[in-house]
C-alpha cells in the first residue's frame, strides 16, 4: 500500500515538472519573435554615389585581372625561350636560387592580388544587396574620402584602426 502511494506521488512530481517544462517552453517559445537587433532601415548612399563606386571598384578589379594574367604568363612561360637567358641562368647557377626567390615573390604578389581580388569581389556583393558602405562592425556609414581611396573598404577607419591594435 505504501509503495502504491509512493508511486503516485513520484507520479504527480513528474507531472509538475513536465508542466513547469512546458510553461518554460512555452515563455521562451513566445519570446523568440522579438529579435535581438531589429534591422533598421540605415541611409546609406544614394544611387549616383553608388554608381560612382561601383565604376571604381570594376576599373581597379579589370586592373588586378590584367596584372595577374601577366603575372600568370610570366609564371608559366619557362618553355617558350621567351626566358631563355633566365632559364640557362637558372640552370646554371640553380644553387644560388635567384630564379626561385623571384617566383617566389611573384608567386607573392599573385596571392595578395588575388586577396584583393576577392575584397572587390565581396564589395560588389554588398553593392547589389545594398549593404555598401556601411562599417561592418558599428554599422556607421564609411567616409566618401575612405571609400574613394579604398573602395573594397568593409570597415570604417575608427574600428579598422580598432582592428589594427
Ligand atoms: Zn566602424
């Protein structure tokens, strides 16, 4: 008889607990719809503006495209003749390895174009969802001056400058 009480008893607890569980759920499921940071409709430049960075931002991109197809002919080009003198100089003095150390800084050189690249890239992105300009950590609006010079600019020169340290 006493078992049976006990029983009913642990039952009842696990009833209320599933109930606070629920209550719980319940609370956090309706406090879910208010967002942490609701999106605020930022003023940002104006089409003109755009248009003008977007201009720069294509020119500096078609420019890093032709310095690295030069670059990437220049890598490429050992079995032309074209570095025939380069080529038998490696050959010759290959254990100074000034031929290397030269591909290697190209092959530098490439790599950060290649970065900035995708910089530019990632700014025409933000261009089309209507995101340019905008500092990506305190979300202020980023300088013409700034953006004119560095028009793949993700933050303004404050929180760069933060970034920096
Ligand atoms: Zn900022």
């Amino acid at each position: 008889m006493a078992k049976k009480i006990a029983k009913k008893t642990t039952g009842t607890a696990k009833t209320i607990r599933a109930r606070a569980t629920a209550a719980v759920k319940a609370v956090a499921v309706k406090a879910k719809p208010v967002p942490a940071k609701p999106p605020v409709a930022r003023k940002g430049y104006n089409k003109t503006d755009l248009a003008h960075f977007r201009k720069i931002i294509l020119e500096k991109r078609k420019e890093i495209l032709e310095e690295l197809e030069t670059l990437k002919a220049s890598m490429m080009d050992v079995t032309t003749g074209e570095y025939a003198t380069e080529n038998s100089t490696y050959s010759l003095h290959m254990e100074q390895g000034t031929d290397t150390m030269e591909r290697e800084k190209t092959f530098l050189f490439a790599s950060r174009e290649g970065k900035f690249l995708n910089y530019l890239d990632d700014a025409l992105k933000r261009l089309e969802k209507g995101e340019y300009g905008f500092c990506l950590d305190c979300g202020t609006l980023i300088d013409r001056e700034r953006l004119d010079a560095v028009p793949h600019a993700q933050l303004c020169i404050n929180c760069k400058l933060k970034r920096g340290k």
